[in-house]
C-alpha cells in the first residue's frame, strides 16, 4: 500500500516542479535548458541500444515483415514526427536574424533527419541485440548494468523535457478557443494551471 502511494505521489510532486514552472512559462525560451537536457539523455539512450545493437550484427532482420506489432511502429513513427502544432510558435519565437523560412526549412530538416536517426538506432539497434524477444520498451531487456540505468535516467529526462513542449500546443488550442477570456493575463494563467493540474 505504500508503494502504491508512492507511485501515485510521484507525478504529483513532478507536475508541480520541475513541470509547472517549465508548462506555465510565457515563450519557449524557459525550455532551452531541459530540451538540451532532454536531447542529450535520448542521444545516450539511442547510442547505448545501438552499439548492443552492433555487437549483435544486423543482418538478417526482418525488416519488411507485417505482422501486429506493425500498427505500433506506424503510431511510434507518427508520434516521433509530430510537432506541427507548435510549428507556428517556434517560427514567432527565432531570434529575428533566423527568422525567416530558409533558416526555419534547414532547422526543421536537420530536426527531422536527427528524429529518423534515433528512431532507425533504437528501432533496428533492439531488433538486432534481441530479435523477436525484444520488450515494447527494448530498455527492459537490458537488466540494471549501469549503461542501462544511465539510459533508463536519459529517456526520463527526455519525456519530462518533451512535455511542456507538447503542453504549449494545448495552451494555444485553449487561448484560441476563448480568446476574450484569455486575452487577460490571470485568467490566461489560471485556465493553464487549471489544464495542467487536471492533466
């Protein structure tokens, strides 16, 4: 029973730091430090399930088979892509000597080219080290060694650092849906607030 409170305790005391003050912020400025964080534990983790990976050899993988896990790569593919709802805000908030749509193009192409990156070390780095016995989350077939730990710790990082980044896609739904209401600065704040405690 107690660690069961535990559990339950521990997104709370998340939500309300580091998550609030990352959430609430006015711009994406404030997410420069924990979207660097985030982008260098999710680097490790894909370096860490790549070389096990290449230890392993990669031939032989059944890279065009079909079957039910399928539908889980095409929805992890998606979800990995899937930044257009703040596509708008990252372009208003480039300092105003980027801020044109060569640069953003280049930005956005390098970005998309790194997600492949990670994606294709995970993806064909867990396949080659465990075949078909590899986990939904291929970190659970790596025991507690220390690499795997650290890698463990990295992708933490990485999710708490990408969810005010997906949070501010829902404060612009939510300010566009009422904008007389939060056209005011304590309202605006307390229906965000209201939105990420309810969360």
């Amino acid at each position: 029973a107690a660690a069961r409170r535990g559990r339950a305790a521990a997104p709370r005391a998340l939500t309300a730091a580091p998550l609030a003050p990352l959430c609430l912020g006015d711009d994406l400025s404030a997410l420069k430090y924990s979207s660097l964080a985030g982008l260098a534990g999710i680097a490790y983790t894909a370096a860490f399930i790549a070389r096990n990976g290449a230890a392993n050899g990669f031939a032989a993988l059944p890279v065009w088979r079909v079957g039910p896990g399928t539908l889980v790569l095409a929805n992890t593919l998606v979800v990995a892509f899937l930044c257009h709802y703040n596509a708008v805000q990252y372009y208003r908030e480039l300092a105003r000597k980027f801020r044109n749509p060569r640069t953003y193009a280049r930005a956005v192409s390098a970005g998309a080219a790194l997600t492949a990156l990670v994606f294709g070390c995970t993806l064909f780095g867990g396949a080659a080290a465990f075949g078909g016995d590899a986990m939904p989350n291929v970190l659970n077939n790596f025991g507690t060694g220390p690499g795997a730990t650290l890698a463990r710790l990295g992708t933490g990082v990485a999710i708490l650092s990408g969810f005010p980044l997906m949070f501010a896609g829902l404060k612009a739904a939510l300010d566009g849906a009422a904008p007389g209401w939060t056209a005011v600065k304590w309202r605006r704040r307390l229906t965000h607030a209201g939105a990420l405690a309810g969360g």
